[in-house]
C-alpha cells in the first residue's frame, strides 16, 4: 500500500505564487543576502545547547545533591530542549540552516536529544504535513485517535473532553516520540512505501531506531540514576517533567498554527484532489501569531510566522520577520486570507475553542448550517 497523492488546482490563481516567489526571490537579491542561517543562527544554536547541557553537567557533577535544585535544573534542561527542537533541528532537518547538506544532517541530529528518530520527523513533518496541511487522512499532524482536530474525523463521544484533556497528551508528546511512536511511525511507513524516501529499509530503519533509543536511554536515565546522589524515583521525575515541559511547549507552538477557528479544513473528493492549488491551500490553512514579540520569535524559531514558513519552508526562520511584510500584501492582492492573532494567548484561545466546538460537534452543526 502506497500513501496516496493529493491533487491541487493549478488553475486556482497560478499567478499568485509566481508573483511571491518573485519577490521574496528580490529581497535577497537587492540585499545580496542568504537564504540561509548565519552568525546569529550559529550563536543561538550554541545558547539552546548551553541551556541543554550546562544544567545537566551540574547535575552529574554533583553540585546539587538535594532534589529541589536538581529538579530546577531538569525545568531548565525542558526550556532548552523545546529550543533545540524549535529553533535549530527544526531548520536543519527542513535544510535551510545552512548551504551545506553536511551541516544541515550534523545539525539536524540534535532530535535524537529530543527522543525522536529523524528519519520519522522528516516524513512525518516535511512529507505528510507541509505537504498535506489540514487535509483529512494524510497530514500526519492532525490524525490522533485521541483528538479530534478535523471535522472531517469521526466523532467519539470522549473528544466532548478533548479541549481539557489535551494540555496533559500535550505534554506527553516527546515522551510518546521515545517510548512508542518512534516504532510504530517506522512500521507504518514501510506500509506506505516512504520509508525510501530517506534512503532506508525496515530493518535499516529499526536498527537505527532501537540503537538511538538505547544510548539516550543511557544519557539521560541511566547516568543520572548512576551520579545524582538522589533516590531513583527523584531522578525519574525529573526526567518526566523535563520531557512534559518540551512537550508542552512543542505542542502549543505548533497546533494553534493550523488547528484555529478561522483556518480550512479539506477533505479529498473522489479524484483526490482540493478545489485550491498549493500556496493558497497553505496561505487557508495555517495562522501566525504574536508577530510583534521579537524575543516570543527568537525562542520558537520564527514558527509564530507558520504562513511564511508553509509557503517557504526551504528558507531559514531568521528571514520570516521581514518576508512577512512581503507575503501579507501580495495575500492582499490577491484577495487572499492572511490569518494572524496578535497575541499567543489569542492564538490558545482560538485552538482551544475549536477543540471544544470539534468535541461537542458545534462546529459541525456551523458547517451544516452554511
């Protein structure tokens, strides 16, 4: 079984993209600039690392032997490896930290320290959900079991529960990532036939699967089990709220920038195909917000601009603030929505509201209605 491919409209105002891509493709000629990372990226990839690791060298070292302090310092580790994710893997695995293939892989490895597997990420990610984007059945991103984040989906009577359940599946994420998903992402790729698209078999992709898991077990768990002069069940909290704080803040970074009241939601038809093509699908799909926080867009790596990184994916989050100008009236232009909440609290709002309405089937009754 093959993942099956998606049809866009090529006739739907094939002019706009041209004309975007013409432009942003001036931007960097005028300023004769990169499309890639540079000095700032390399020095917020060092600070994202140091947040990382300086906590959990003090804690092996054993300058904190109490649990308190040393559960201050796991805290740290969780802000700093949600940075990690957001602000440096997230480029390089989408190759645009740097020019250099080689960089971007070496860079890139940094979700291992995260609990993921990269090959998986960049099907899940790149493949199934910059491709697919709140399409039923193929974005990767929006098909839970557990939630419903498309009116498309089936409704279950628990999902009435899903806007007060989700903050804690939301902490759960990287966990999900080490402990399960990891195994079964590899088993149902295969299915799909896109294992090959990194270059990989089953087994090639199992054996590095299992290796990753077991020197990060290691790292993290075993070592500090070994060398922190606290109890073990102290240590595994630690661990626990480490991963919860990541997955929070990966989760809520990520989910209010396309499962929003105000974004589209498509279901293929018959002929799997979408009435938009590509760009606009994109431009309908997703949401940025708290665009005026410059220190909000440092931390999460620029993914509070999720429309310019949707429609230029391949092109280092150090650019987004100044594309979006760009990007906003060309939408303009064209007549096209160009979705934003001013701030991330708004952003929350308007993603809880719609797992609530998804969840006691509101939102469906408004569909039905129009």
């Amino acid at each position: 079984m093959a993942t099956p491919k998606l049809y866009f409209n090529k006739k739907d105002q094939p002019e706009f993209f041209k004309e975007l891509s013409q432009r942003v493709n001036q931007y960097f000629s005028e300023r004769n600039i990169s499309r890639y990372g540079n000095w700032r990226m390399v020095l917020k990839t060092v600070f994202m690392l140091a947040l990382y690791f300086t906590p959990f060298i003090l804690m092996l070292s054993g300058v904190f032997t109490s649990f308190w302090p040393v559960l201050g310092l796991w805290v740290i580790m969780g802000f700093g490896m949600a940075g990690l994710g957001l602000s440096v893997m997230h480029d390089a695995n989408h190759g645009s930290y740097s020019r250099s293939k080689r960089v971007n892989k070496l860079v890139g490895f940094v979700i291992h320290f995260i609990g993921g597997y990269h090959a998986n990420w960049k099907i899940q990610h790149n493949v199934l959900h910059h491709s697919f984007t709140n399409v039923h059945g193929m974005d990767d991103d929006i098909n839970l079991s557990i939630m419903r984040f498309s009116p498309d989906q089936e409704w279950k009577p628990f999902f009435r529960f899903q806007a007060f359940y989700a903050p804690f599946l939301y902490g759960l994420l990287t966990l999900n990532w080490f402990f399960v998903k990891d195994f079964e992402q590899i088993a149902r790729y295969r299915d799909l036939d896109l294992l090959k698209s990194q270059g990989l078999t089953y087994r090639k992709a199992l054996t590095e699967v299992i290796i990753h898991k077991l020197w990060y077990f290691g790292l993290m768990i075993v070592l500090p089990l070994l060398l922190v002069a606290i109890p073990w069940w102290q240590t595994l909290i630690g661990f626990f709220v480490m991963h919860f704080i990541c997955g929070q803040i990966l989760s809520l970074i990520f989910q209010p920038a396309h499962v929003l009241e105000e974004t589209s939601f498509y279901k293929p038809d018959d002929n799997n195909s979408v009435e938009n093509n590509w760009a606009i699908h994109q431009v309908r799909t997703t949401s940025n917000f708290a665009n005026g926080s410059r220190w909000f867009s440092w931390y999460v790596g620029g993914l509070n601009n999720q429309i310019e990184h949707h429609l230029f994916p391949n092109i280092c989050h150090i650019h987004y603030r100044k594309l979006s100008k760009i990007v906003k009236e060309t939408t303009a232009e064209f007549g096209l929505p160009y979705h934003q909440h001013k701030t991330f609290f708004a952003a929350l709002r308007s993603h809880f509201s719609l797992l609530h309405a998804l969840g006691t089937r509101k939102y469906d009754l408004a569909l039905s209605q129009k």
